[in-house]
C-alpha cells in the first residue's frame, strides 16, 4: 500500500538494525511486510497503523530509540493511554497491535526482543457492546424525514436500510456491487463480504427490496459499478463512479441523524446493534441472529443485544417518593 508508506518509514525509521547479518530484514522492510502482506483486512490496517504511528511519535517525544526501549517504555506507555482516559478497548487494541508488530519484527531479524510482550492490560469484563442502539420508533423517525424523490435521498434511505435490515458492518454495505443485490424472482437477495474473507447472503426485507429498487431504477446503476457511489456537483444529483467509503456512510448517518431530530452519539454500528436486539425482542433465534450477522462466536451476537436495557420510563416512574 503506497499510501502507508510514509507511516511505515515514521514507525521503522527510529529503529536501527538488530544485526547486520546476511538475509535479515531491515526495520522498514520488516514493518512494511507486516502492515501489507500479514493483515489482509482493510480496517485493522489502518487502525494498526495508526497504533504504530502514534506510539512511534511518543517514543520520539520522549527520546526513545525503538531498538532499545524494555517493557517497561511500554508500560509507561500504557499508563499515559490510561490517563488520557482512553477505552480499555482501545488500550487493549494498540497493545495487541504493537505485541504482533514487535513479534513479526523479532521473526524477520530486524528487531533482537519484543519489548510489548510482556506487558499486560486489564481485561475487559462485559457482557454487552457499548454500540447504542436505536428504539424502533426512532427508527421510524429516521427513515421518515428521509424523503423518496432526490437522488440523495433514495440513496441514503436504501444504504442505511442494508445496515439496518442485513446487520451489515459499513464498510461491507459500502463494498458492495449493483450484481451483488440478486433478484431470484420470488425474493430478492443481498450478498455481503465482511471482513476475513467472509461471504453472505442474506434475503432482503421487502421494505429495503422496495428502497434498493427504488435506488436503482431512478438512478440507472448497471452491474459492475458500485452500488452506493458519492454524488458530484453542487446540487448532488450526479454519480461520480466511485464507491462511498465507511467515512463518507459515517458522516451520511450523522447529517441525518440531525436532520430527524435523533442524537449524534448514534453511529452506522447502531444499525448493527439495532437490528440484533429488534430482531430478538421479536422472537429470533440468537443463532439465527449470528448467522445474519456473520459472527464466529453467539457470544459475540449477543454482546449486541440491548433488550434486557431498554427499560421503559414507565417502570422508572413506579421510584415514587
């Protein structure tokens, strides 16, 4: 990947070789490899990057040389993380990024030791996502203020609809291709690929069939061309050719999500969560639920359902004084 390339020299231009002997890797070519050929995944590349990239700045922040620092640099490390408040999550995330990174770079020769490797974090107990989800009547809300006649407007209803009704992560709705919504005649299909190479197809809801016909029709998307592309133009009502990206979905939901009232905290992973939980409240198996949403593990699904939170005000209001 071009484009990571000045991170990659960011992150490997503080290290100096481990050794010089004869077929080791140097620092850079080390963590090139890493980042472009051992993570296939789109979205964990970047955010690894990222990890690398800042811990990289604070290792030159703080005078460090990357071929020399001991666990204990990284400990601090993750102290400072912890008193920026960051989520444990993210700590846990950028620690796991940088043991895999070091362990790579120790492999290849470029590095003597992984300084991370024995650094620990806290674990994470919980039983639920953090992911809000929607109530169906804010649901309603959203897709009413959203109206049927611009090209916009018959976009933005129809992608938020594949998150909503297929559980589909962002940046599979965005992936995917006018071939990859499949008309059998009797019922119409969607066919996903989520990230690990997994590939699902998932029947469409006649209400979201009714949105992508709608889409389609009106603006004359043929197979081969992406099905959510961005708009050109001031007036937004031409194609540019080139597939929305989990950013541009992301910042969609959020300019919509004000427009209908509903509050910014909710995000393109809401329609995960919320269409998890509407789908159990309304008798579905958790196993069927995982299997629409592709996860490995029912564990997983279930950290998504938020039924068991959704108390109504009315049971708040019997605390009577």
């Amino acid at each position: 990947m071009n484009t990571s390339l000045p991170v990659l020299a960011t992150f490997a231009g503080h290290l100096s070789p481990a050794h010089d002997e004869p077929r080791r890797k140097s620092p850079h070519e080390a963590a090139e490899e890493f980042f472009t050929a051992k993570i296939s995944n789109e979205n964990t590349r970047e955010s690894y990057i990222r990890d690398a990239k800042q811990f990289a700045s604070w290792c030159a922040g703080k005078g460090y040389a990357l071929d020399a620092i001991t666990a204990v640099h990284v400990a601090r490390y993750r102290d400072q993380l912890v008193k920026e408040k960051r989520r444990p999550a993210t700590i846990k995330r950028q620690l796991s990024a940088l043991r895999m990174l070091f362990s790579h770079m120790v492999a290849t020769g470029a590095m003597s030791h992984n300084p991370a490797r024995e650094v620990k974090t806290d674990p994470i107990r919980r039983t639920e996502g953090k992911t809000p989800a929607l109530q169906p009547e804010q649901m309603h809300q959203l897709f009413a203020s959203i109206g049927n006649k611009k090209p916009i407007d018959l976009r933005d209803r129809a992608l938020i609809g594949v998150m909503a009704y297929t559980f589909a992560r962002a940046s599979a709705a965005c992936q995917l291709m006018r071939e990859d919504y499949i008309d059998l005649g009797r019922e119409t299909m969607i066919r996903l690929k989520e990230k690990g190479g997994v590939e699902r197809e998932i029947p469409c809801h006649p209400v979201l069939a009714r949105d992508l016909d709608a889409w389609i029709e009106f603006a004359k998307i043929d197979k081969g061309v992406a099905l959510f592309q961005t708009f050109t133009g001031q007036a937004h009502n031409r194609l540019s050719g080139r597939a929305m990206n989990r950013d541009e979905a992301l910042q969609m939901v959020k300019r919509r999500l004000d427009r209908a009232g509903l509050p910014s905290l909710f995000s393109c992973h809401s329609f995960r969560a919320t269409g998890i939980t509407t789908f159990l409240e309304n008798g579905g198996s958790l196993e069927t639920a995982q299997n629409i949403a592709g996860h490995a593990d029912s564990r997983t699904t279930k950290g998504y359902d938020r039924r068991e939170t959704r108390l109504e005000l009315s049971e708040i209001m019997r605390v009577a004084y």
